[in-house]
C-alpha cells in the first residue's frame, strides 16, 4: 500500500468561476472574485489532502462485469480531510450561505486536482510493474454500484489511515473524499488519460467534466 500526503496546492480558478456562475443570481461575477480571494487562505489551511493506493491481483470471487478482462485492481482513497466539511458547516450554521458556497467549490476543484496528482504515482507504480491502466472506475457512476465504496475503504484500512468511514447510504464520511478503482493488466496501454468523462451518467451535471 502507498500513502501518497506530499500535494501541490492547485486550484482552476476559470472552472470554480464558471460552477459558481451557474448558480444563476445567487451570487454575482464580482461577488465570486471577492469571496474567492478572501477564501483562499481558509481552503489553503482547511485542505490536508491524504491518499492512498494499493495495487492487488483481481480476486477470484471479484464478479462486476466491467473487470473481467482486468488481472489486478488499483484500489485509491483521496480525500482532504474533515477540517474542510467542518468549516464550510460553520459558515452555513453562521448564515453566511455564499462563503460556504464558494469554499466548497474550491475544495472541490483541489479534490479533482489532488486526485490527479495521485493519479500521477499510481502510472509510476504500474509502469515499474508493466501494468497497463483503464480509466478510473468509480462506484456508483453505473459500472460498480455505490456500495464498493465500502470494500475500497476496507482493502485500504481507511478509517485507521484516513479516518474516513462509509454511512448507510454508502456515502463516505467525509464530503471532499472520492473512492474508486482502476482496472490493471499487462495486456492493457498504459496510458496517461486518468477519467472518461464521456461513459459517466453524469456528465451533464459535473462542474468538473472535460469533454
């Protein structure tokens, strides 16, 4: 298992403007320049982003279609702690409605790019190994149900590592936290494309798309 905490703090000020503006009247152009300048240390010092991989031999009893064809599994946790949801928490609980608003938008550009920094580490590895990657798989997008959110935080110990847990909804714990997988094979390319954006359901409604 690899425990990857060493993460360049990024952020893609046009995507989080371009999110916040989809709110319609909510908040205005201007408004979202102030709040995000005034925000950024607050996310800088809330962020404490974690993850963890581990590349394993694909379990006989492993029955989901979309990994048939894989020998291994690529089982990932990122997350950026508990300190952001308690903040964004207390500006809602405070009514300061817009600053949560935008805090979380922020928090959750630095999630996409902290994944893909992980992301990063995960190519190295396979390529030591001569594994080929899939694109990423993430429960509840269609190909693995919501539930295996579960099983990726077990395999990875994630509540002692991470303190990150799943509620009964099979929601993780901890909102700017993602778990999903890859499919892993020495008869795969091995290529840099992380996401495919174009198989997920939910495309139409993610801020963070790139089609």
């Amino acid at each position: 298992m690899e425990v990857i905490l060493d993460f360049d703090f990024k952020l893609n000020k046009a995507q989080i403007f371009q999110t916040l503006k989809s709110y319609g009247e909510i908040l205005g152009e201007e408004e979202i320049k102030s709040l995000y300048s005034l925000l950024l240390p607050t996310v800088y010092e809330a962020a404490e982003p974690s993850g963890v991989f581990s590349i394993e031999k694909k379990d006989n009893n492993f029955h989901y279609e979309i990994m048939k064809n894989y020998s291994h599994i690529v089982y990932c946790i990122i997350t950026l702690g508990d300190d952001c949801n308690k903040k964004i928490n207390e500006f809602f609980s405070y009514g300061d409605m817009k600053k949560g608003m935008v805090m979380d938008a922020m928090l959750t550009s630095y999630l996409f790019e902290a994944s893909s920094q992980l992301f990063n580490h995960i190519y190295n590895k396979s390529k030591e190994l001569n594994l080929g990657l899939s694109c990423r798989i993430s429960p509840g997008d269609g190909e693995l149900p919501l539930e295996y959110q579960k099983n990726i935080l077990e395999k990875l110990d994630a509540e002692n590592f991470l303190n990150l847990t799943v509620t009964e909804g099979f929601m993780l714990s901890s909102n700017h936290s993602m778990a999903y997988v890859y499919g892993a094979d020495k008869n795969l390319p091995l290529s840099k494309k992380d996401h495919d954006c174009s198989r997920c359901p939910n495309r139409e409604l993610c801020a963070m798309k790139n089609l």
